[in-house]
C-alpha cells in the first residue's frame, strides 16, 4: 500500500474550507501547498493576508516562515504530492441546480500531475456518485500514462465557519474510498489530522450523510419558521413555545426562527439532494417546501417590522443590522437579509444596512450614523452591534435573533 510518510499535501482551493484544512495539515506536520485559480488570492495569502475569519494573519505568516505552508497557482505543484485534495465551491446554477462546473475544472486541471499512487480527495459538497460518476471518469480522460495506480476518497468537510469549539481535529470526519486501498489509505490521512475519521463503506454513504446533516437543519428551521407564523396568529410568542418544548429531556432538537437561511452550505446543499431525487425520477416535497418556507420568510419579516412603525408611514427609513449570513462572519453569500432588503426598497422603503464585519455589501456602503429611522431590524446578532444608542433615540427594534427578549422597545419574531 502507498506510504504517507513523505507528507507532502496538496490542496486545491483555499477558501473557508481549504485553508483552515491546510493550517490543521500542517500542525499535523504534513508540507502543504494551497493551489487556488485566483492569482489574487494566492498573492494575498503569500503575503500573510488571511481571507477567513478562522486562520489569522499570524498563523498564516508562522507556516510561511517555517516553509510548512505556500499558495500557488500552479497546478505542477501536485506532481509531489501524495495525498491531494479538493476544496472548491459547488455552488447552484441560474436555474438552482447543482453547478459543478469548479469541481470539473479543478479535477481536470490535477490529472496530468498527479503522480503514481496519490490518493485524491473529494471535500467538496455534492450529490452522491459525484465521486465515481464525475471526478474519476474526469482523471481517467486526462491523466498520464505514467499513473499506474491512482486513489480515491470522498472525505466531507464539516468546518463551522467562526466556531471556537469544533475544528479539523476535533470533528469527526466521514471517509469513503472507492475500493479498500484507497479506502485505507484515506483513513490513514485523516487520522493524521482529525482524531476521529469515521469509515462509512462507500463515497456514496459519505456524499449522501453530507446532504443529510445539512438538509436536517434546512426542514428543522423551515418547520420553525412556519410554525412561527402560526404563533403570531395566535399571538403567541414562538421563542417560549420552543424553550418550553426544549424542556423534554429527549426527542426534540430547539430550532430557532430567523430571517431565512444562508451561506455556502444550508440554502444550497439541500437542493444538490432534491436534483438527486430528481435524477433518480423522484422527488423531495418536504425538502422542497421546507426551502420555500425559508425563502418567504423575509416578507413575514418586512410585516411585523413594518408593523411597529407609528401611523404606518410610506417610505420609512429602515435599518438593518447585521447582514452577514450569521455571525462572527464576514461572508455574505447567500444572506437571506438580501430578500428583506430588497422587498423592503420594492415597497418603497429608505433601508440601510451597518454590520461591524463588513465594509461593503453588494456595492453599497453601511450608514454612516446610526441615528434617524423609524425602525431597526436586527437581522443577524453580529458581535459588535450596541443597541443601546438606537433604543435611546426611541427607535423601535424587530430583534430576529431573540437575543434581547423582555427588553423593552425590543420586539421578537
Ligand atoms: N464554507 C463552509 O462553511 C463549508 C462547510 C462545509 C463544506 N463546504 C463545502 O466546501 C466546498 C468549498 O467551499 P468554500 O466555502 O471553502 O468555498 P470558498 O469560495 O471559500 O473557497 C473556494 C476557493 O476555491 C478556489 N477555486 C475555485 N475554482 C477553482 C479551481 N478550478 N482551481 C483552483 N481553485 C479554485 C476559489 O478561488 C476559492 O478561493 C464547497 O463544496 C462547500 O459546499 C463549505
């Protein structure tokens, strides 16, 4: 079986996932190059500029420095790796369908380079029989003649973008190699840098866990949300109805409601399982519903903000905190306060935005000054933000974090 000793890691994308992965390989003493297509990324990491919030510029210069770490753009860097693995976004198409198009172009772009015996790793989030039906049929059209055994291995990511409790090494990680060499060779990578790899028995266990785990959360917080309508009808507050339901000792996970869902993972993962059934001429229709819930969530929103402004005034001025799809983030993909700030301007309204995080959003600067609304809308609970100087000038405050329950002027979903 082929030897990790050399630990010489490859890893192709250095995004939320890759470049976190590539500190912990490191730390595992493993001599990690982080291949990215954007020379400009490559160039900013090169020069000790870190692009997430998880690995600091001091973390990043240490690897420099010791020579345990480099970006590059240049895929012939793979040629000395024994283990390479693939970190790139799989996003969703124009039509909300699965776009694999980085994942092809990534794979394509390794072949040839890949030397005799690499094991090659799947990260990135996809529809079971990515693996096999995607990546491998992609090495085979381009590799070298050169290669004579070549490994494979999906190995889900699961970091947690700004969680100070679980990491590379204490998560544990699902391994799936397409045959037993490459199954145990992908083992013997992950319990160098994770201390509990867990062995599922085929790519297509671990593909379709990855799906499971993330959907759980879509339709979990799509039932909390439309359950949360439901309580505002009644005139029931939703946030004590779950901590009441949170009391049962078992059998209940407490979700809680919010503006939609958003980032790389929960608003597009699920879809990757719902195009999955599709494929297979079935369906999903909970999947399905639970993101349709999700999406209209910012207009039940929008209402109840709305709702708090004194003589329902036309062309309010509004302001919206906290716009990065949760907090301790920078990252704005996917935000679903997006939708609220969109059909807040499509009814009319002035809306602003301010997160402590971000310098600018889609183009637009924050508010200079927090002063002068007629309403607040605390989106996302973003370390950072003082309610304190909106509640002193009277301003109402839609909390949709229910961060600040039983605080007057403060008002939860
Ligand atoms: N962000 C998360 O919290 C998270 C968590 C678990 C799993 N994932 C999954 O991990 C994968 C990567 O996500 P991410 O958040 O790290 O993405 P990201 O956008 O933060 O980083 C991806 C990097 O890949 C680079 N890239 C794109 N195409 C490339 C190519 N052909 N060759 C080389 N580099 C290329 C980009 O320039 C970028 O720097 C996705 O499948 C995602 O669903 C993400």
């Amino acid at each position: 079986m082929q030897s990790l000793s050399q630990r010489n890691l490859v890893i192709i994308g250095q995004g939320y996932v890759g470049l976190p992965l590539a500190m912990a390989a490191v730390d595992a003493g493993w001599t990690v190059v982080g291949l990215d297509n954007s020379e400009k990324r490559v160039e900013a990491l090169n020069s000790a500029k870190s692009p997430v919030e998880d690995v600091s510029n001091t973390k990043l210069e240490a690897v420099i420095k010791s020579k345990k770490y480099k970006a590059s753009t240049d895929f012939r860097e793979i040629e000395k790796a024994q283990v390479v693995t693939i970190c790139v976004p799989t996003p969703l198409n124009d039509l909300r369908q699965p776009d694999l198009t980085a994942l092809q172009n990534a794979t394509k772009s390794a072949a040839p380079f890949l030397a005799d015996g690499t094991l090659l790793v799947s990260e990135s989030t996809s529809y079971p029989g990515t693996l096999r039906d995607v990546v491998i049929p992609i090495v085979e059209k381009y590799r070298n003649s050169g290669q004579k055994n070549l490994f494979f291995a999906v190995a889900p990511e699961r970091v947690n973008p700004g969680d100070q409790k679980w990491n590379q090494k204490n998560t544990p990680r699902l391994v799936g190699g397409i045959d037993s060499n490459s199954h145990e060779i992908a083992m013997d990578f992950y319990s160098s840098i994770c201390n509990k790899p867990v062995a599922v028995s085929t790519p297509e266990v671990a593909e379709a866990a990855k799906l499971l785990e993330n959907t759980f959360r879509l339709v979990n917080i799509g039932l909390v949300n439309e359950f949360t309508k439901l309580c505002d009808l009644a005139g029931l507050n939703v946030n004590e109805v779950i901590s009441a339901a949170e009391t049962k000792p078992y059998g209940f996970l407490p979700f809680r409601p919010g503006i939609g869902v958003g980032g790389h993972c929960i608003p597009v993962d699920p879809l990757y399982l719902t195009w999955w059934a599709s494929n297979m001429n079935s369906s999903a229709p909970i999947v399905e519903l639970a993101d349709q819930v999700n999406l209209e969530m910012h207009k039940f929103v929008a209402t109840k903000a709305l709702s708090l402004i004194k003589d329902n005034k036309a062309n309010a001025r509004i302001l919206l905190l906290g716009v990065a799809y949760k907090p301790g983030v920078a990252d704005t993909r996917e935000t679903p306060v997006a939708y609220l700030r969109d059909y807040l301007k499509t009814l009319g309204h002035d809306v602003q935005w301010f997160d402590p995080f971000i310098y600018v959003w889609d183009g637009f600067l924050p508010v200079p000054k927090l002063i002068d609304f007629d309403v607040a809308i605390l989106a996302v609970n973003q370390p950072g933000i003082d309610l304190n100087q909106i509640l002193s000038q009277g301003i109402p405050i839609l909390d949709c974090t229910n961060s600040y329950a039983n605080i007057d002027g403060v008002t939860t979903l």
